[in-house]
C-alpha cells in the first residue's frame, strides 16, 4: 500500500520534532487510545492489536525525522499504523486479498433486502446493546478483505474524512469512496443474508 | 428480523410488486453510498428518491444500508488498562534500543 509520504525537504525536516524520549513520550501519551481503538478494529482483538501498536509507536519513534509539522499526528499515525497491519497480516497469511464486485451485492432473495436483526425504532446504541447484533457485526467487519476493511473502519468507525483516509492509504478520494461503498455493501449483506437468527424469507413471498 | 417482518408483510403482501428491470435497481445501488452520504446532485438525488418511491425492495435497501453505517459509527472499543499501556510503553523503548 502507498504511504503517507512524509517530504523529505531540508525545509520540512526542519519542522521534525527530535528523537527524544521525551518526545516520544507526549506522542504515546496523547496518541495511544486512538492507536489502540484503531489496531483493535483492525485486528478484531485485543492481543494482536496490542502487538500493531507497539511496533506502530516504534515505526514511529524511528521516523519522528519523517513527520512534518503542517500534517496532522494522527494521520501520519494512521499511516504508519495501516503499513504495519499490512505486514503483520502477511507474516500471519491473513485471508486472500480479493475485489468485491457490486454484482455480488445484489441481493437475490426477499430478505436480502432487509437487516435480518432488530433495529426499527432503536437508536444506534439501543440496537448495539444486543450481544448477537455486535458480533454479527463484528464478524462481517472481520470477513472483509483488508483493503476495504482499512476504508471502512477510517471511514465510517473512526470518523476520518474521505480526503484523510486517501492521504493515508495512498489513494485518491474517488478510489477511497468506491472501496467504502462495496465495503459497506458488503457488511450490510453479511448482517442481512445470514442474520443472527439465520432465518430469510423467500423472493417468491412477496413477488407473486 | 421478525420483529419487523410481521408487521411489514400485512401492511404490504405483495401489493407493489417489481414492474422494473433489474438494470435500474443496479444503476441505483451503485450510488447508494453517495446518496445517504448526501454527495449528490439534487437532481440525482430526486431521480433516487423517486426511484425508491416506486421500489420497495430499492427503498428496504437504502433503510439497511443506512442502518449498517450507523451501526459501525456507533461501535465502542476497548478501552486500554494504565498498566496494559506502560508495559506497551517500555517494550516500544526497549525494542528502540536494541533493534
């Protein structure tokens, strides 16, 4: 995946925090829950996003020459952290990397087209208190190929702009939001088809 | 989901059935993200709506998909432990020093 390239210039190494403990220490101080609530949606749990924060802070320790000062912390975090998931999910040979189509989202029977788990009338949180619900939700994330998953969880879980997410990922915003979209597509099927209780109703049900 | 299902199959049996080709429901789906992101043009947008008006099954869709995205933004994290984080802490020094 393309880097966040941090710019190499005299001018812009100028503005690099130094590599001190010191400074190493207000940037773990002030960064870490984020890392962590970022490794953990990345990594679906908690040992091996205790392991991809350790060697983000240390990517970064190393390259606090690389940081430029008009970017923002956390994306340059982001960045380092998403190169780091990459490499550990190779080491592991994590699940094939793969495209979604949007054809394979068309849903193909009647209850398909709706959530298979209770939500009417429930705000977000409501609906979450349901343990079924959170890990159905969660194993849709966890199926997703890492590319879109990495999209999704900036994006739509941790609330980073669709420019921002580009930045990090090395990618432009259309490219960021066409992977969103089959992303999200993809964990809406997952939460619909299978269902927490399993049941779907046939297409022939209501199209007679 | 019978919670829903019940009430939605007496108020609707069968009464709006697909009278479209699929084409058109594809077309749509392709920009439903867009669409409930509100990154459309108004006029995309009234072609959408009245689209969804005439397709239950487009309109149930678009109901999932916007339930989908806010169940991700309201998902919690763990919360990391002080002695989980100072432990991360000196390992990351450490490392830093030796690798």
């Amino acid at each position: 995946m393309p880097a966040v390239s941090p710019p190499h210039s005299p001018k812009d190494r100028s503005s690099a925090p130094a590599r001190t403990q010191k400074n190493f220490d207000k940037l773990y101080r002030d960064h870490v829950d984020l890392m962590y609530r970022f490794a953990n949606r990345l990594c679906g749990e908690t040992e091996a996003a205790k392991d991809l924060v350790q060697e983000t802070f240390l990517n970064a320790y190393r390259g606090f020459k690389n940081f430029r000062g008009d970017a923002q912390v956390s994306t340059w975090l982001y960045a380092i952290a998403a190169r780091a998931c990459l490499r550990m999910r190779r080491k592991r040979k994590g699940e094939p990397e793969r495209e979604l189509s949007l054809d394979e989202f068309i849903p193909t029977s009647e209850g398909e087209f709706r959530l298979q788990i209770p939500v009417d009338g429930l705000s977000p949180e409501e609906a979450l208190e349901n343990k079924e619900l959170r890990q159905a939700l969660d194993a849709a994330i966890d199926k997703l190929p890492k590319k879109y998953k990495m999209v999704l969880v900036l994006r739509d879980m941790e609330g980073v702009s669709a420019k921002e997410v580009g930045t990090i990922m090395g990618l432009n915003e259309r490219a960021v939001k066409s992977r969103l979209h089959r992303a999200r597509l993809f964990v809406r099927r997952e939460l619909s088809a299978r269902g927490v209780d399993g049941t779907t109703t046939t297409h022939a049900e209501t199209y007679r | 989901m019978a919670k829903r299902a019940a009430p939605r199959g007496e108020k609707r049996p069968a009464a709006r059935p697909h009278q479209h080709g699929k084409g058109r429901c594809l077309h749509i789906l392709r920009a439903l993200s867009a669409y409930i992101d509100d990154e459309l043009s108004g006029t995309i947008c009234q072609e959408i709506r009245l689209h969804l008006g005439a397709c239950p099954n487009c309109e149930d869709f678009v109901a999932s998909l916007r339930h989908t995205v806010s169940l991700c933004r309201h998902t919690s994290a763990p919360i990391l432990a002080s002695a989980d984080r100072a432990r991360m802490r000196e390992n990351i020094l450490k490392s830093a020093r030796t690798r």
